[in-house]
C-alpha cells in the first residue's frame, strides 16, 4: 500500500514510519505544519508542531531514505481546532483540543489530501490498536496502558479506521525509545510534548485573556447564594477546578470549594463542596461510531479524560444518526466531569464511541418499591440482557 507516515518530529512517528517500511509499504512520510506561531522553537518539553520539530521529522525521513513534505494545515486547524476551542471555552464548555485535531485534521484534512493524491492510508505514532473484527476494523487500547492514547481516537470511524495504521500499539513507550536508538535515531531522546500545543507556555487562561479580553464577573456560592469574589472572565474556569479561583480564603466555612457550574451567558462561575461536583449520569451529543451504529442499550466501560479510570456504565442510545445523543448511567459516581469534555465508550478493550458531554449531574432516583426492591425499570436500566450487552 502507498501510506502517509504522519512525522510529527518524535520518537513515536519515527519509529512508527520506520516499521511501516519493513511491513512492505510505500511510504512518504509528511510533517504538518499547523501553527503559524511566533515562538516557533520548544520551549523545554512543551509544544510540537515548530521549526524545530519539521527538522527532526526531516532527518528522519532522510535517514530512512523516503521522500519528505511538509503540509500547510494552518487554516483548517486555526478554524476547526484553535477557533472551536475559544468558542468552547467562551460557552462555558471544557473543550479537548487534541480530539479535535484527530478528527477534523489528521483523519480528515489529512487523509482526504492523501487520499486525493493516490494513497491508501495513513500512519501515526498514536498508542492505539486496530483490530480486524466480524464487522470491519475495530479500535482497542494500547498494550501499553500508561501511554493508551484510544481516548483521543474515539472519534475515528469505520471508514477513517479502515484507512489509518497504528504500528505501536503493542509496545511499550521504553521498548519504542530502545528501538529509536538502536536505529540510529537522534529523536530516541526526545522529550514527549505535553499540554496544548498552540498554547507554548501552557498558560490557557492567559492565552484565552488575549483572545477575548477581560470580562469581570461574580463567583457565586451555591451553598449560600452569596456572592463571594469575582473574576476577569468566566472561559478561564472549568468543572471540578480549585486553584486560581481568587477568593480570599482558600475555604468557606471549613471546606474546600471547586468549580461546579460556569454560566456563561451572565458571565458567573460557581462554586461548591467536593459532594456536588459528584455525576453519576452523563448526557452527551455530537455522537461518533468507532464502527456499526449502536442502538438500545448496552454494558460498556465509560471514560471522560484522556488517561483517567473506566467506569462500569449503562449506556443508552436516543434517536439515530445525526440526531443521536447518549445517556450514560455510570455505577459510580465521578468528579469534574465538565460539558464540552468527551466520554468514550469501551466494550472490554474495543471502542465502541464517543460523545460530546452536553449535561452531567445526579441521576433522578425512583422511591424503593415496599419491602426495599427496586422498581422494575430502574433494575432493567442497570442490569440489561445478555443480548443487550456491548453495542453491535
């Protein structure tokens, strides 16, 4: 197959274009360069996508001896990636740029030009693996699970999954750095990129500050209702924050607040104790299929940050198609879960989906039935069929 080796100028897009050749492929490999950012070196180990990397990723190509471009996806990453985070943040939303970018630049802008040009498929360097299933490829986790990066894949599907190619995805990140040495690699030592990559000192609320200004508002406690500090703009709070809230006193009677709600149409953030950031029931929209379309309702695992704990859930499919949205009823609760976070769906290590968290909070409780049983929908919601179980 003619492949496209995404070099980002790290070890993992090396390596991963490297046993692309040895597999028989055709490769090309292609840096993106999506950012026409002033600072364009790496500061420490922050940052991708700069001079810098493009020159790595170069060198790379040259010591494998394939050809090597460089792709301008500035405009569509500024507007699908960069403005779409501003716009979420100034909703009042917690947006992942990273998921983002996979979606709507690396298995979409980048995979129609290459496909456009007469290739076949692209490779990454993401910890993923594709599986072929009964029903076509398959997305499931890394066997690497500290590196697993199946999260911020979860909004690939069938079609982008049939094109794509995640050659580390049963290797360790170790094993990956002592493979980069022994094949000459200077990258084998690279540091990771970490944080958001358009933002090269890390400081979001600075970098939001300078794209919308300063919008003084009130934090209100919701406990009390009183207002008890303010701020210069409610897009600098997320669900479950407690640092940098700028209250006098680190605590209000006692206990600890955190960012429950940001209400971004009266530019208020509020706050509240550890016990109300608690969800237990996730509603979500801008529904992706990693394969065929699920419908009903299933026993998953349920994710919403990029390495964080899967929960046991019952997840159920409303409406189809674009229309879909899911309902998600975890069987423990889970703090910070923010809307405009993503919530993947896994099926033992397969993803099955992924949603845009559009509302999270308590699920209502029906009254116990006489005698302590449990009324008959709730015990059917919690504890589906056999035949219920995973999406098809």
């Amino acid at each position: 197959m003619r492949v496209v080796a995404a070099m980002s100028g790290g070890v993992d897009s090396a390596v991963a274009a490297s046993r692309m050749i040895e597999a028989g492929h055709e490769v090309v490999g292609v840096h993106l360069a999506l950012a026409k950012n002033a600072k364009t070196l790496r500061e420490g180990a922050r940052g991708c996508c700069t001079i810098e990397d493009a020159g790595d990723a170069r060198r790379v190509a040259d010591r494998l001896g394939i050809p090597f471009y460089v792709w301008d996806m500035a405009t569509p990453f500024a507007r699908d990636v960069v403005e779409d985070f501003v716009a979420e943040y100034q909703a009042g939303r917690t947006p992942n740029p990273c998921l983002r970018c996979n979606e709507k630049i690396k298995f979409a802008a980048l995979l129609d030009k290459a496909l456009a040009l007469g290739f076949d498929a692209v490779a990454t360097g993401h910890y993923a693996q594709i599986v072929d299933g009964p029903h076509g490829r398959e997305l499931h986790r890394a066997v690497d699970m500290a590196k697993d990066q199946s999260y911020v894949l979860g909004v690939l599907d069938e079609e982008q999954l049939a094109r794509a190619f995640f050659p580390l995805g049963d290797t360790s990140k170790p094993q990956i750095r002592e493979e980069a040495a022994e094949r000459g690699f200077a990258v084998a030592k690279k540091p990771d990129s970490h944080d958001i990559c358009f933002i090269s000192d890390g400081d979001t609320r600075g970098w939001l500050t300078q794209r919308l200004g300063e919008q003084d508002g009130e934090i209100v406690d919701e406990g009390s209702g009183e207002v008890v500090g303010g701020h210069r703009g409610a897009y600098g709070f997320t669900v479950g924050q407690r640092r940098g809230l700028g209250l006098d006193r680190s605590d209000l009677d006692g206990q600890p607040r955190y960012v429950t709600r940001v209400e971004a149409e009266t530019n208020r953030v509020f706050i509240g104790t550890a016990d109300l950031l608690g969800a237990d029931e996730i509603e979500a929209d801008h529904v992706r299929w990693c394969g065929p379309a699920a419908s009903g309702r299933h026993r998953l695992g349920a994710q919403i940050r990029a390495h964080g704990e899967e929960i046991p859930a019952t997840a159920e499919v409303m409406g189809e198609g674009s229309d879909a949205r899911l309902v998600v009823r975890l069987d423990s609760a889970v703090r910070g879960a923010a809307p405009g976070q993503s919530i993947v769906l896994y099926d033992g290590t397969r993803v099955v989906g992924s949603g845009t968290i559009a509302r999270a909070g308590r699920a209502a409780r029906a009254p116990s039935m006489p005698g302590g049983g449990a009324p008959a929908d709730e015990s059917s919601a919690r504890t589906p069929s056999t035949s219920e179980a995973g999406a098809q």
